[in-house]
C-alpha cells in the first residue's frame, strides 16, 4: 500500500516506524531537519512542503499514487480538513486523522458521513484505558479489541486473593471470558489449563468488559477503589475525571496553570480542582495525594509522570497509574517496578496498524512487543478448516483465545470444530511468520 503521513511528529514519526517495513510511506513535513532525521533512520520518501496547502496534498496523492493519507498534524481542525480535500483528489483515497479534543470526533464514512474513514485520538484512547485500570482493582494492563465486542485485561496476584492455590480449570469464572497465557517467574506459559495460581502470576484474561469484571470480582476486591487523584489537568486527565466522575466515584485533579483549572472548574461536574504544584511536598501531604486508592500521573513530561511515581511507590499507594511518551523510557518505567505503565508509542503504533489493515484481521502488539494478537480467517487455504481443536498440535507460545463466529464469540475447547469464515483470535510470542505458516497455514498473518 502506499500511504502518505502529513506531518513528523510524534504521531507522524510512530506512524512512519510502524508501517514502513511493509508499505511504500511517504512523509510530508515543512521541518527539513525533522525531515533528515527521519530519513536516515527510515524507509521512507519525504516532501518538505505545508502540508495543510490543497496544492500540495494534489501533488503528493497524483505523484505518490496514494492509497491512504493519515493525517497527524498538531491541530485537529487541520488533520480533518486534510482528509476532506484529499477525498475530493481522489474519492477512493482512505483517509485517517488523527485528534486530540473530543469535540472534533466527527462521524466517519462507516457512520455514514464521507471525509473522514478513520479517526484516531491517543489521547481519548489513553483516558479510556486508564478508567479501565483504575475501576479493575487487580488489573495491571488493558486492552479493547472494540472490532470484536471484547477486551483483554491483565490481572497480577497477591498472596491475599480468593484465587491464590486454586487450578485455572477449576475456576468459576464468568461464561463470557476466558484464561489464555500466565506470566510466572517473566516466562509466558500458554498451557495454562493445568495450572495452579501462585502469588505473583499475572493472568492474561480475554473477554467482554462485563466478564473482565466478573473476574476481577473474583480474584478478591480488599479495597474497593473509590477515591482517586489525577496529577495533570491535560486532555487526559480531563477525559479520565469525567469518566471517573460519571460513575460517582471521588475524582480530584491537581495541576499549577490557574487558567486551566478556571476552566477545569467550570466544565467538570462532580470534580475536586485544586490549583496546586504536586511536585511540592508540602502540596502531596495537604492534598493526601498518596491516600487515593489509585494515583494517575498525566502529565506531558516524562521525568515527571517517572518522579511522581517512583514518590507514590515509596509512599506506599494502593495503585499507581502512569504515562510515557517517549520509547526510550519504557525500561526505565519498567526497572522501577511500575507495573501499570501506558505507553503512548504503542497506542499509536496498534492504531496506525488497524488503520492499515482490514477489521476482519486486525493486529495488536502486547505488553511485551514480542507478544502479539492477531485474528486469522478461516478459509479454504487455512489448517483450521474442519478440524477440532483437539486434533491439533499447537505449540506452546501460541494459544487460540476465541473465535468469532456470525454475531457471537466462541471460546474453543477440544471438541470446537473450526468452519469456514470463522475469525480466530489468536496470542502468540512467535516472531517468524515461518511458524506461525506451519500452524495455521499460509494466509496464517495478515502484513501489517
């Protein structure tokens, strides 16, 4: 395919890294040394141009012959005018935006309304993962699969849990999800059926948000999470107080820009502000900033999302929450023992990825990039085809979580049979397409 990126920043860059090994990318940018930088770590074409100029996205869909332009400018009304103009270039140009302000999500194509085919907001996908994770007590990771109906959530074990010693077979567990992988030890097992739970397993469960939360309910709730502080008035911490806030949970942001809490004030109903550094110690003792059930961190800083971890830990919260930005901090956010990390890059790069491939077999990297979903559409050239689960030898490192099957969702035990035009949802840590060909058959992956 070939696509074209307006704009190199940290969502253009994302975008460029996560599809340029596949597609023929072309990146449009007025920042030539933003430009060269790109260039020599890339394989992509680039413009120096303005990318808001219709002149300029003409020549770059007629020269480029492009098949998709994403748009990821800093301003919103701008990535949406992209993609209208592009469409009257050329009608059957796939158009994607990126947006930030909740107000500028427009209805798309599939809505019904032509401009715009897909809309992306990182950041209204970051709040929506963090209520996520702040509503689920035991939950350290979450994932949507919204294309599905379902969702997959990471729980860790504590030595107090209902769970603790009972086999994964014999759990009464909700009907509607499923155990598909347990990290012991930071080795993945896919086996998992046999399994006795241990303190400091982290469960992988796939299913829908109601049965996510079933399961959370029966791992064991010791403190029911009610009060929560999020430090940063930004997009995200906004979004994610309203969310709290529309759940009657006690919500309290704090940020410094007296402006922005005026408005903070006024727009969020059912609210705490207070107009505060949280970096002052004197502030995080008045404000009880480390008493909350969970601690948000949604800054746009790093080093300060990292230092107002790293102080919660030390104070012992009940639940830390925090963001990343930038790739290179990941390990650091890891080595210091912050389990529930959300990293901006990732989110862009999944969504980047669906964009560019169909619904039908969309791809999702894991916690661990290594690790990845993806779906596998049983057709004539598939090893699946008429065969039972049982039959099969699947290796370990590959698990089939579920299959998708007309309007419901399957979750396979040995006498499932496989039939044509089944969606199977599938885990697995296999870097090769080679193996994963030898499993499923050679339209097993879909490129991405």
């Amino acid at each position: 395919m070939k696509v074209i990126i307006v704009g190199a920043g940290e969502v253009g860059r994302v975008s460029a890294e996560t599809i340029s090994n596949v597609h023929d990318v072309l990146v449009i940018e007025r920042d030539e040394t933003v430009l060269n930088v790109l260039k020599s770590r890339l394989n992509v074409s680039t413009l120096k141009a303005d990318g808001t100029n219709p002149k300029t996205i003409q020549y770059a869909i007629e020269n480029h012959d492009a098949d998709m332009i994403i748009a990821t400018l800093g301003s919103d009304s701008e990535n949406l005018f992209l993609c209208l103009m592009a469409k009257r270039f050329k009608p059957s140009i796939i158009t994607v935006s990126s947006v930030n302000n909740p107000d500028y999500m427009i209805q798309t194509s599939d809505q019904g309304v032509e401009g715009v085919d897909t809309i992306i907001s990182p950041e209204l996908i970051t709040a929506q993962k963090m209520y996520k994770l702040c509503v689920l007590e035991n939950a350290i990771d979450y994932e949507s699969m919204a294309n599905m109906g379902t969702s997959v959530a990471m729980f860790t074990v504590e030595p107090q849990h209902d769970i603790v010693g009972k086999v994964v077979m014999h759990l009464k567990m909700p009907d509607d999800c499923t155990v598909f992988a347990i990290y012991r030890d930071e080795v993945m097992h896919t086996e998992v059926e046999t399994m006795e739970i241990h303190p400091g397993d982290k469960i992988c469960v796939f299913g829908t948000d109601e049965a996510l939360k079933g399961f959370n309910e029966l791992m064991g709730v010791e403190y029911p999470a009610k009060n929560f502080v999020i430090l940063g008035g930004s997009i995200v911490g906004r979004n994610l107080a309203r969310l709290l806030a529309a759940d009657k949970l006690n919500v309290k942001i704090i940020d410094r820009d007296e402006a922005l809490c005026r408005d903070m004030a006024r727009s969020l109903t059912g609210v705490a502000i207070a107009c505060a550094d949280f970096i002052d110690p004197d502030v995080q003792n008045n404000e009880s900033i480390f008493r909350s059930d969970a601690l948000i961190t949604t800054s746009h800083a790093d080093d300060t999302n990292l230092l107002m971890s790293m102080t919660a830990q030390r104070h012992n919260s009940r639940k830390v929450i925090t963001r990343y930005f930038t790739k290179e901090y990941e390990d650091i956010f890891q080595y210091t023992g912050i389990e529930t990390i959300i990293g901006y890059y990732r989110i862009i790069s999944n969504e980047i990825t669906k964009s560019t491939i169909s619904d039908e077999t969309a791809i999702m990297t894991a916690r661990d990039q290594d690790e990845f979903y993806f779906v596998h559409m049983v057709d004539q050239q598939s090893k699946l085809l008429d065969r039972y689960l049982g039959d099969m030898m699947v290796p370990e490192g590959v698990r089939i979580v579920a299959v998708k099957r007309d309007d419901g969702i399957v979750y396979p035990r040995l006498d499932t049979r496989f039939q044509k035009d089944d969606a199977v949802i599938v885990f697995t840590s296999f870097s090769k397409r080679t193996d994963l060909i030898r499993v499923f058959g050679k339209s097993s992956i879909p490129e991405v």
